[in-house]
C-alpha cells in the first residue's frame, strides 16, 4: 500500500506549478504559516500583494477535523481562499468551505508527484472583520499607523488589544486592507519557517 502523501509534498506542488508568477513578483509576499489572531490559526500558504489570498492545504494524512475553525478565521481576514485537498477529502471538504473558496484537487500520479487541477474558481470574500484584519500587526506597526492618524501618545500606551478596534473605526475598510497589506510586504523580520526551495 503506497504511503499517504503528506503536506509537504502538496507544498511544493503548490510552489511549483501555482505560485510562480507571484514569487517572482517584485510586490508579492509568499509567506508559509501566516498567524491569524496572534497565531491561533494559520495560513498554510499566505498570498500578499493587492489583496490577502490564503491557502489552506488538506493533503491524504491529514484530517478535515480543524477545517470548520480554518474556514472561520480565513474568513475574518483574506479576501480570497482555496483548498487544495486530496481526493479522499474531496467530498466531505466541499461541504466544509463557502461558496467563495476556491477548490484545488491534489493527486499523487504515477511518478509519485502531486498533480493540481482545479475544481472551483475563488470568489471575493465579502465579509473580513476590520479588528481582526488590524491583528495581523504587530504592535510598533499599529502604533506608527496611529500616530500617523494623529492619535495622541496617551492613547498609543493603551494595551494592543484596545488598538486594533481603534485602528480598525479610524479607516475604511478598504484602506485599513491596503495599509494593512503594504505593513506585511514591507516586513524586514518574519517569525515564521522560510518557504521551500
């Protein structure tokens, strides 16, 4: 019996044959592992340049068991999703994501590599959360945001959690998105693991 395949194999497909053009784009951040909520979900493969694209992957060793929280708090921050799922996940995960995924089928060939075809095309997710898209900052950069708001210093030492709403009311939401977006890109640190080769 051949062995399932796991994560890291459909990753590197992902890397291979749908990711090309945005990692050779100047204005795009393709980061692993991106932290939602300060890390409690996160984005298998995050996708930054004029919107915040996230991919989730399911591959056969995996389980749909976190599925429904993943879908949930995608849902809070990205403008556009897709699974990329094994065939032995297909039909249970399509019940399990929105109408605005999109949906990838990952499937070992003969040689033993993971082909790609896709099943559904993404949508715009019309419903992000302005707080929880404000989460994705890290302290000096909601602060740097604020000031530059002209909010006063006394309120800059309010604790991080009482920030992000303020952040949040300060702006529409489609420019807290693109500030938001070019703060990422513009990161010289990232926490999280290095992508692939």
């Amino acid at each position: 019996m051949a062995t399932l395949f796991k994560d890291g194999d459909v990753r590197r497909a992902v890397y291979a044959r749908m990711l090309g053009s945005a990692m050779r784009s100047a204005d795009t951040l393709v980061i692993d592992e991106l932290g939602l909520d300060h890390g409690s979900c996160r984005i298998d493969i995050a996708v930054i340049n004029g919107h915040i694209r996230g991919l989730e992957i399911k591959a056969e060793a995996d389980t749909l068991a976190r599925l429904p929280f993943q879908v949930s708090a995608y849902g809070e921050v990205v403008d556009k999703a897709s699974l990329i799922v094994a065939e032995r996940h297909l039909d249970a995960a399509r019940l399990l994501v929105p109408d605005w995924w999109g949906v990838v089928l990952a499937r070992r060939c003969a040689n033993g590599e993971v082909a790609l075809r896709r099943i559904r095309d993404e949508k715009v997710n019309r419903s992000i959360d302005p707080v929880t898209l404000a989460r994705l900052l890290w302290r000096p950069e909601i602060v740097r945001m604020l000031r530059d708001l002209g909010h006063p210093e006394r309120t800059l030492r309010a604790p991080r959690d009482a920030l992000y709403p303020i952040l949040a009311s300060a702006l529409p939401r489609r420019v807290l998105g693109a500030r938001v977006r070019e703060t990422l890109k513009a990161r010289a640190v990232w926490r999280d693991r290095p992508r692939p080769q």
